[in-house]
C-alpha cells in the first residue's frame, strides 16, 4: 500500500500537565474533591465508623455531593461571584457490615449532616481494591487449585477479570452482593482477553471475601496465542502501512486557558473536572454573543451517565455479560493516564483524576483528562462567487475546536470519550470502541465446519476462536439551559404536502415543517427514524428580532434501538435504551440513566421508570437524555486489537444568534508558520 502523508498545524512540541491539587483558585461549586478534601471525609467517618476486626466498613464512592442548582447559578451570575457560594459537602455510599450506607459530609462544619441506610435493591459500584482482593482469593482456593491441575495449567499464568451478574428475578434476599470471575490464561501472550479458561463458574462474596461458588465443566478447547501480539516493540516486520511523521505547531502557542477547572477558549467558557462515576462532567458551559456583549447560557451540566453492554450469548459462561459499566464499575475509576502525542497531540492539557480508594484514602490516575485544539483540515464555512461578471470570490475559514477527552478502559473495550466545543456554537460528543474483543473459544476454525441449524452468536475471527455478538449503549445526560433554565421541547416533523391545485407549478409536492410542542414527559420519547423530525430545545421566553424562539437542535447519528425482548430481565434493567431521547424535568437526583446502585439492580430506579411519571416539560428546566448506540458484529479485522469504531451526536444552535456568528472569524495565519521537513524513522 502506499505511504500516507499528512501534515497537521496544531501545537509546538510541550506536554502541560495540571494537578488539581496544584492550583488554590477561588473555590467553584463544581470543582472535585482535593486529595486533602478526601482525607478530611477519611477522618470526619472514620471517627463514627471506627474500623476494626469485627466491623468492615469500606468507601465505595465518594464524591461531590450536588449543590443545589438555584444557589449555584445565583453565584455564577453574581459579579465578580460575590454571593457566597453553596455549601460544600462530599457524598459517600460506603458498605457498613453488610450494609450500604449513605453518608453526606458538610466542609464547613467539618461534620456528618446526613446518615441513612440504603433500603432499596441494587449494591453500589464495585471498588478497584475489591476486585483485586477477590482474585487473591480465588488462586488460593483449593478447588480451584485441583481443576487448574486436572486441566494441565500453570497458575501462574491464570489471570483474571471480573464481572457483575445482573438480576434473574432473584428476590431481595437472595441477591447478595457477589461477582463472578473469569480466569483467562496468558501462557505466551499477553493479550489475555483472546485465551479464556471456558467452564469454569467462580462466584466471589464480596462482603465475606470468600468463594461462594465454584464448579467445572473441564472445557478443554483454548485459542492459541500465536498473532496476538498488539505491542510495537514486538511485532515483527513487515510494518504498514506507512505514515509520515506530523508536524505539530502552533507558533504562538495555545489558543485556550485553563484557570483551575475553568477553561476558556474562543467565544467558549465552561467548567471542566473528574468524575469517579462519570468520568469527565461539563458545567456552565456558556458561549460569549458579540452582537449583545454578553455570555449566554447553553448547558448547566453534561455528562455520561451509563453505558449497557449486553452480549448475545445465553449459554452458562456468557447469560451474565450483560455490564452497567458507570454503575457497575466507575467510568472514571476505569480511567487511564493518557499517553501524550498519541492519546492527545503536542500542546494538550493534561488533568489528574483524584478519586477515594476502598479505605477512603485518595487515590491518583496522572493525566486522565487533557485537553487541546483540534486541526483537522475540516472546514469552518466557505464560498466561492464565479457568477459575478469579471470578479471571482473565495472565502474560506479553515475549522479549529477544543476538544476534552478521557480514555476509560473498561475490562476489554477501551471508550475515548470526547467533548469538542465549536466557534459555530455546536457542542460534539464522541464515543470511540476500541480494545480487544471478547471471545469465546470454540472447536471450529472455519465456518464450513459449524454445525447446520447451530447458532454461535458471533463471527469466527481466528482458529478456534469466536468474537461473540454484542451491543454498545452509550447515554449522555445533558442539562440544557438554553439562554435560560426554562426551555421547551418541540419535536419539528417534516411533513410532505400536495402542491396546491391554485398555484401555476408543474411540481406535484413539497415539504413543510410542523412544529409541535411536548407538554408531557410522555409526548418527549423519541425512537430516531420512524419519521422525519427535527428535535429542538427552545427558550420560549426568550426570541431574535425576527420572532424566532432561541434554541438548540439535536444533530443525531445513526439510531439504535435495543433488540432484546423487552421481558428480558437485562433489558428491564436497561430500559432508558427503550428509546434513542428522553426529556425530564430537571431533577437533582436523576443523574445515573441505570439507577444509583446499578448492581444486581432490578430496573425500579431507572429513567424509564422515573419517566413514568408523565410530569409536565413546557417551559420548564429540563434535562435531555440521548443514547449512542451501537450493534456490533464482530469481523476479522476486529482482531487481535480493534480499529476505533465511533459514533456521536451534536448539540447545534437554531435561531440562537441572529446570524452566523462565525462570520467574522478571521482566518487562521498559516504562511507565516515556520517551515519544517519531516524526518522519515
């Protein structure tokens, strides 16, 4: 193949790291937990929840306890933030002797203002440490030491993931909280996700820390580990293709400002920080309008709030697959130290995530969020004029955004996660899979030799070894307030129409708009492509000169729907996939899309569920839920390692500015960039 060249115009070549701790700013309501913040909460429980040998008490999570949004905005709008902030708490759920345990700390008072026992179903998301200890476990288990030997292992090279079991319709008291660990064995590789150990049922109590579970089927087939190297520094030649090496410059240097957590770029100003849960979250994001002189408020707090992975494999070793990643296992606790110059380019940003271990003593991932300009080569807005008589006009601005992102690993499948703020006022979210597949061994290397009427549930990808079928539903929650917190939400369907009889026009039909707007949560359920329809939130209070509500429209990708029976007990648990968008009323306690505690949770505290309710949504703070999805079948060229598969959706203004507010940009300066050859390797 040939070699590929590019040249991409970005940064000169410095890695700026930020430490959220490094940093004493005026305190923000939304900024994170400082480690100091965590020991204070460590301490302040501690003192009421003394640890011993016969009381176990761990912190499961630990973060900012949401502020009351009207006391935030009334300090974001107060010049120069002379109104006195909202308290600062941390909210903590912690497991106390077999129970979870809601605790809410207050900094000022240096005090427990808040304490209740959690009475619901579901457990709270699974900690780092505890997934660890549970492997320790299970390789000095005595069981599983003889299977190992009766299978011809070496346990040393047995290593293991971990896995939620969801819920069956098990009553209350026989869903205790338990994982199931998957042995894989690495034996020449270490792409351990392509070798699992089949038939082996290893159930872990995670409150006794002890083997509840354990039996073999003595499945003896395993893939090989030959081609399953992914590490450069392995791989042997041939190496292809070819690409040049990038010039990264930016002559005079970024284009943004971080200032503690705020960053400003642009006409953009937003609150950027570390989630356990979430990962990245986005606040107050607003963008500066030079015709009123002014920053206009476009979202009080985006995020993700879960992501479902059910495979499509009902057998023994696979029914349970069916992940609440952000409930189960923390999209920010998965997060991963970024790599500078390929996870994020030359001149990026980089912030620390801070977070509590299980013993609430805070624990560091370096790097987890950077931030940085993105060059493309895309165009912002163009036009060429060749029909004016002797004159020839071209108008070209060259696109350049921010962009936020956060890798979260996750088992096998690593989520880029991205937030990438636009001139034009859009504001992008991107999800992109990658990683390693998860694959089942089986006695089959070609697809002539499977068995007629058998049902693999997935694709061949290599000798002995299926990628099995599976779905990807990624949902954001975004908290749009548009130019204000009272908005509606008008569902604008294009309607095909006759050509009346009374106009002199040889055309049999057009289409119109037909705007409608929801009063009901009920009337706010979309399923993308059942008709053509534009889904706008309005400001209706607030209109341009020519009379048209100021709004926001939803740009979305392509739409997925869940294809699982909706009696599934999965999909109950899952149900806000049941439809592509939601919109809430704005609720302080409807954050998590899965319910709160998402583990071997029963689908009673989901946003289906809360939807129910049918509350009112016209000219109304309200809340837009939207779902990524993706049905992956998997292919050969999905092995051993991934390409970046990706979807998105963009937030995109409509009738916000009374024109193009990136008419006046001026072009980006390329001539006087210093020339540089690149240097083949």
């Amino acid at each position: 193949m040939a070699p590929l060249y590019f040249t991409i115009l970005i940064f000169f070549s410095i890695v700026l790291v930020i430490s959220s701790s490094a940093f004493t700013p005026p305190r923000h309501p939304f900024d994170p937990l400082t480690e100091t913040e965590l020991k204070l909460v460590r301490t302040i429980i501690n003192k009421s929840y003394p640890v011993g040998p016969n009381h176990k008490f761990t912190f499961q999570h630990v973060g900012l306890n949401e502020p009351d949004k009207s006391l935030v905005l009334s300090w974001y709008s107060s010049r120069n933030h002379t109104i006195k902030p909202p308290p600062r708490q941390a909210f903590v759920i912690a497991r106390d002797n077999g129970k979870t345990r809601e605790i809410v700390v207050d900094f000022s008072s240096r005090a427990i203002v808040s304490d209740k026992i959690h009475v619901g179903n579901g457990y709270p998301t699974l900690s780092n440490d505890e997934q660890e200890a549970s492997s320790e476990v299970v390789v000095k288990f005595k069981s599983f030491l003889d299977s190992v030997a009766r299978r011809g292992l070496n346990v040393s090279e047995i290593v293991f993931t971990t896995s939620t079991i969801g819920w069956y319709g098990e009553t209350k008291a026989e869903t205790e909280r338990v994982i199931r660990l998957m042995p894989f064995y690495l034996d020449g590789t270490v792409n351990m996700y392509l070798k699992p150990i089949e038939g082996m049922t290893i159930i872990v109590n995670l409150d006794k820390m002890k083997v509840a579970e354990f039996k073999d089927r003595l499945t003896v087939t395993m893939p090989k580990a030959n081609e399953t190297e992914y590490r450069i520094s392995k791989l042997n030649p041939p190496f292809g293709p070819t690409l040049r090496n990038a010039v990264l410059l930016q002559p005079d240097g970024p284009g943004f400002k971080v200032d503690g957590h705020i960053v400003r770029w642009a006409n953009w100003e937003f609150h950027l920080s570390f989630d356990v849960r979430a990962g990245i979250v986005i606040s107050l994001a607003s963008i500066f309008d030079m015709d009123v002189n002014k920053y206009r408020q476009v979202l009080y707090k985006g995020h993700l709030s879960e992501m479902f992975i059910p495979y499509m494999d009902p057998t023994d070793d696979w029914y349970f697959i069916t992940y609440l990643d952000c409930g189960d296992f923390g999209c920010g606790q998965c997060a991963v130290s970024l790599e500078p110059y390929t996870d994020c380019p030359a001149g990026a940003v980089f912030m620390d995530g801070i977070f509590a271990g299980q013993d609430g003593t805070p624990a560091k991932i370096p790097n987890a969020i950077c931030i940085f300009e993105k060059y493309a080569g895309d165009i912002m807005w163009r036009h060429t004029e060749a029909e004016i008589p002797n004159l020839e006009i071209t108008e070209v601005r060259p696109d350049v955004s921010l962009v936020a992102r956060i890798v979260t690993t996750v088992g096998n499948y690593d989520y880029i996660v991205d937030y990438e703020f636009k001139p034009s006022g859009s504001i992008k979210m991107g999800v992109g899979l990658t990683g390693v597949l998860e694959i089942k061994p089986v006695e089959y290397i070609h697809t002539s030799e499977i068995k007629k009427g058998e049902d693999i549930h997935g694709t061949i990808v290599a000798d002995n070894t299926v990628g099995v079928n599976h779905d990807h539903f990624v949902i954001f929650r975004l908290d749009l307030d548009i130019d204000g917190s009272d908005n509606s939400f008008v569902r604008n369907e294009l309607v095909t129409k006759r050509a009346p009889e009374s106009v002199n026009t040889p055309r049999r039909s057009y289409w119109t708009s037909r705007p409608k707007t929801a009063k009901t949560e009920a009337e706010a359920r979309v399923k993308l492509g059942l008709k053509a329809e534009e889904l706008v939130v309005v400001n209706p209070n607030r209109k341009t000169k020519h009379g048209n509500e100021v709004g926001y429209r939803l740009l979305h990708g392509s739409a997925a729907g869940p294809l699982l029976a909706q009696d599934d007990y999965p999909q109950i648990r899952a149900a806000f996939t049941n439809y592509n968008v939601w919109i809430t009323p704005y609720n302080r306690s409807e954050v998590w899309a899965g319910g709160l505690y998402a583990d071997r949770s029963q689908g009673d505290d989901t946003l289906a569920v809360w939807s129910e309710r049918n509350r009112k949504i016209e000219n109304k703070d309200l809340v837009m839920w939207y779902t990524i999805g993706f049905h992956h079948v998997p292919s050969q060229e999905d092995y051993p390692t991934m390409p970046t598969l990706s979807g998105g959706f963009e937030l995109r203004p409509t009738n916000f500015f009374e024109r193009n507010p990136v008419l006046k940009t001026k072009p980006v300066k390329l001539t006087t960039a210093r020339k540089c050859i690149p240097k083949d390797d």
